[in-house]
C-alpha cells in the first residue's frame, strides 16, 4: 500500500502541545505515513522541521477571535490541500481545528483532532471561554476521530457533547524514557544557581500563562520558608507572566529565594536537580512537564484539575494532590515531603515505574498510528 501524505496543524509554537506533535513526527513510520507541518511561521518550527526532515508550511492561524485573518488563513490551507496531496490532517488546538475543518469542507480528507484540555483564563471574558469551549466541541464533533490526552478530558468532552461517546478515545502524552531518566546528574545545575550542599531545591517547569497557578506558588514560598530556612525554588519556562510573577516574588520578599530561569532546552537537568516537583494548575489537561518529573523519579505535588490525578494517584502513591488556588495547602504538602526522605524517594521511584508502564512515548505513537490505519483503511503495523 502506497505512503500517506499527513499534514499536522496546530496554532503558534508553545508549551506541551508543541513537544506533543513533535514526538508524534519523531516517532511516525515513515514507510508508511510521510508527514508536513502547517503552523504560524517561527524560527523555533522552521528548525525543528528541518531537524525533523520533513516540509514546513508557514500558516498565519493566530489564537484568539480575528475573523478577517483567520478567513484569509483558511484559504491559504485551502490552497495548500489542493497542491500537496493530503489525505490526512491531524489538527492540535481548537482554533487550527476550525480553520482546518472549514478549509478542507469539500476535499476528499480524514481529519483527526487531539483535545489537549480546556484552558481556563483567567484573564480573558467569561463569554470569550465559552466560545473557546464551544469551538473545541465543535471542532472534535465534526472529525472523523478524536483523541483525548487524559480520561478527564474526554469525560468533560463527552459532557459538553453526548455525540462524542462513541468516537473519542483517549491516547495519554508519551515520554521518551531515554531522556528523560533518574540517571540523569542534578549537580551540575544545582552548582549553576551557587546551591551549597544541604539546600533544598524546590521547582516547577511550564509556560508563565495564567492556567499555571503560579502566583499561588510564590505565596507558598514564604510558609515554606518559615519552617524550612534552607529552601530554594526555581520557575523554569516563560511567557507572558514573567514580569507580573518576578514583581510579585519582590513584593513577597522572596526574590533571593525563588529563581527564574527562563526558557531552557536543557530540561532533564533542572529536573534532575530537583527534590520536589510543584504543578500548582488551575487548569490542565494532561501535564507533560509532570509526565517527565515522574520519568525522572521526581515526587510531586500537583492540584486536582484534569488529568493529574490520574497521574499522580488518588490515594497518593506517586505523589500529593492539593487543590486549587490553596497555597497553604501546597506548602503544607511540600514541607511534608521535604522533611520525609523515605517518601519522596518512594514516591518517586513509584511515579518513574508507572511512567514506564503506562506513559512511554511508543506507546502513545502506536495507538495515534492506529487510529490512522482504521481511517486509511489499512492493517496496523
């Protein structure tokens, strides 16, 4: 049977979502699916691409409601449908989702979508996020197959939409356990940030965007503190709450206690130096910073949105789970680790086993390239 021509698409280069499709076209079998990418032109995608061998199409799909552009959009895919020969789009993101879908109306594709969640923002109209709600249930309504990183996730699909139940089917985030591996030494990053021995080191790895919760996380740093002096935390990640969050860290009077480092491709080193990984989300759909800290046999404390629980355990096997917006919550629950070595290293070794049982990323690739075949018509394998 002949190659499959595979377009991914998906809105601007940030975040989980990002290293999700790149894992996906890493891990595809090319004798039989030869993928393309169709995202808003950036460095970071042209590179990767490139890396990756495979074509780049330069995409203007911009987030939020801008109806001109995104007509103009829909018609460039039109036009690129029409010349490469597509017969399978995998869309990423609810806005790519409805240009993509509007745009391949009346060509003879499969379409597939990948729900990553359902971001609450906090800065944005409460009416704007229920048209952002009703797009993605639109969007995954009208595919041919849709995918659900987490169980949550597809229980709050199929909530918004009954039609859903019989055609989503949940795929978790893989990780390369490679990597991402306790074997991994922590020294040289802690030496980076002048730790002396003795020091914890407190962290957390994501975009500084509002579903991160990580204002309730600097309002921990203090109580933290209070009872354990020799605490360090480090942010890794950035966004467009960098400045907001640094300014806050001063106002605190944490500022020598918490550092920022900015985005680092080096993330098995920061993580590999950490005695205790926070995720303090407000929203969330399934965390792959969270999903590489368990592979680096990294205790973890996380807040009860979306799929975590599922990762970290509801009893608390693999890790502690606070709820939202609850900083006393979160610091109580990391000094509770911090001062019980036994358990973080139980902890850890727990959430490393299930990571390699349940989340590595050959499995999320055979499954994705499943659900391909049953729409290609062919046998797996």
């Amino acid at each position: 049977m002949s190659v499959v021509n595979l377009l991914y698409i998906t809105r601007p280069a940030v975040g989980g979502m990002r290293e999700h499709v790149c894992s996906l076209i890493t891990q595809l079998n090319r004798n039989r699916y030869h993928p393309a990418l169709a995202a808003p032109d950036d460095t970071w995608w042209r590179e990767r691409c490139r890396s990756l061998g495979i074509d780049f199409f330069p995409l203007a799909i911009s987030d939020g409601l801008r109806p001109l552009a995104d007509y103009y959009a829909c018609q460039a895919l039109g036009s690129l449908l029409d010349q490469g020969h597509f017969s399978l789009l995998h869309l990423h993101g609810a806005k790519s989702g409805l240009v993509a879908l509007a745009a391949s109306r009346s060509r003879p594709v499969k379409v597939v979508y990948t729900a990553h969640g359902f971001p609450a923002r906090p800065t944005v109209h409460p009416l704007k996020q229920k048209l952002y709600a009703w797009g993605e249930v639109k969007v995954a309504a009208r595919c041919h197959r849709t995918i659900a990183v987490s169980q949550a996730v597809a229980k709050e699909m199929v909530r918004r939409c009954r039609g859903l139940a019989g055609k989503i089917i949940v795929i978790p985030n893989g990780i390369d356990l490679d990597k991402f591996n306790p074997a991994v030494p922590g020294d040289p990053f802690r030496r980076e940030l002048g730790l002396p021995r003795g020091v914890y080191l407190v962290g957390t790895v994501g975009r500084l965007v509002p579903e991160k919760g990580l204002e309730f996380l600097l309002e921990a740093i203090p109580l933290v503190r209070h009872h354990l002096a020799n605490t360090h935390f480090v942010i890794t990640g950035d966004g467009p709450l960098r400045q907001y969050l640094e300014e806050q860290a001063r106002s605190l009077g944490i500022a020598d206690a918490v550092t920022f480092t900015g985005y680092r491709q080096d993330i098995t080193r920061v993580l590999a130096a950490l005695d205790l990984f926070l995720l303090p989300s407000v929203s969330e759909g399934q965390s792959v910073s969270l999903l590489e800290a368990m592979a680096m046999a990294k205790p973890s404390v996380v807040t009860r949105v979306g799929g975590m629980v599922e990762l970290v355990g509801e009893t608390g096997e693999r890790g502690l789970v606070v709820g939202t917006r609850d900083p006393v919550s979160l610091a109580r629950a990391a000094l509770s680790l911090l001062a019980d070595p036994e358990k973080r290293n139980r902890l850890g070794r727990s959430a490393r086993q299930h990571v390699e049982r349940h989340y590595p990323l050959s499995k999320m690739a055979e499954k994705t390239e499943e659900v391909y075949d049953s729409l290609c018509g062919r046998d797996a394998g």
